[in-house]
C-alpha cells in the first residue's frame, strides 16, 4: 500500500518536474520576444520623435497616384 503511494508519488513529482521546465521555457522565450518588441517600439520612437511637419503625410497623400 505504502509502497505503491510512493510509486505514485513519484510518478507526480516526475511530471511537475517535466511542466515545471516546460513552462520556464515557455516564460525564458516570451521574455525574449518582450524584449525584441521593446527594442523595435524604442526604434520606432525614436523615428516618431525625428520627424518635423513636413515628413507627416495625410491618409490621402499615401493614395497611390491611380486614384
């Protein structure tokens, strides 16, 4: 009866083990991407705050010429 508890146990804790590593995984490559996409918004702030009057277009500025 112990015995078998045990068994089962452990079978428990082998499984939590294998989720446990597989969620760190999950967590250590969206922390990655977080960090990608927040380095790519800081270059596209960084082009937003450059611009003057001049380089902002309208909706009807961007028609292609067919239009």
């Amino acid at each position: 009866m112990i015995e078998n508890r045990l068994t089962e146990l452990e079978s428990k804790l082998a499984l939590t083990e294998d989720l446990v590593d597989a969620l760190n995984q999950t967590v250590a490559r969206q922390q990655m991407q977080i960090d990608s996409l927040q380095a790519q918004l800081r270059v596209v702030y960084q082009q937003v705050q450059t611009l003057t009057p001049d380089d902002v277009r309208t909706p009807r500025e961007e028609l292609p010429p067919h239009y």
